[in-house]
C-alpha cells in the first residue's frame, strides 16, 4: 500500500513537511503506541533531510512493503526504511483513520476500493 502525496504549492520546503509529519504522524504515534514513541518519530522525520527540495509537481511516497517496512521516496529517490508496524499502523491512520488528515480523500479512496470490489 502506497501513500502518494503530491506537491501543490510552489514554495514548500522540506522543513514545512518535516514540521507536518512530526506533528501529524507524532500524535497517531502516542494514540497507538503510548508516550514512548519519540525515538520512532524522529527516525521517520530525520529521513526527510534539508538538502531536499519540493518544487511544485514533486511527489512523495510513503510505501507499506512486506514486515511492516515503511518504505520513503521523494521523485522516486529513496530517503531510507523503516520497519515498525506502529510507524506503519500511524500513517495509514493518518490517512484513512477515523479522524483523517483529509476527509474528502479518504472519501475519495472509500469510493474507489467499493467500485474495485464490485469488479
């Protein structure tokens, strides 16, 4: 399962997504994972390093492989692995969880599983 998330704004940085992921991601950590999560956290939002740029179009892939290894690319460059499946649990949350980051793609990713099962 692959989380895709595509750049829209043209002046977003690499800190702006570190600062968004350690928050975001940070709180589904200790929702699943309890108060000892903030070595986790900071494996995952160390790979987003400064040297990184996001210009408009950019795409970031947040890749759930086989043994619960988080798999993160940026234009198909591999920052680097993790493998936890709480880290895994977190983002797919994130996303698709009861309280999503995005409702309306969430909604979105609802529609399109229902019509791939009608098939």
């Amino acid at each position: 399962m692959t989380v895709r998330l595509q750049i829209v704004y043209g002046r977003l940085s690499i800190r702006s997504v570190r600062s968004a992921f350690e928050k975001s991601v940070g709180s589904r950590l200790k929702k699943f994972g309890g108060s000892d999560t903030n070595e986790l956290l900071q494996s995952f939002v160390s790979l987003f390093k400064d040297e990184y740029k996001l210009p408009k179009g950019s795409v970031i892939e947040l890749s759930r492989e086989s043994g619960h290894v988080l798999k993160i690319t940026i234009e198909g460059e591999e920052l680097g692995s993790i493998q936890s499946k709480l880290l895994c649990k977190s983002i797919l949350d994130l996303y698709i969880g009861e309280d999503p980051f995005d409702k309306n793609a969430k909604d979105s990713i609802q529609e399109n599983m229902a019509s791939i099962l009608k098939n």
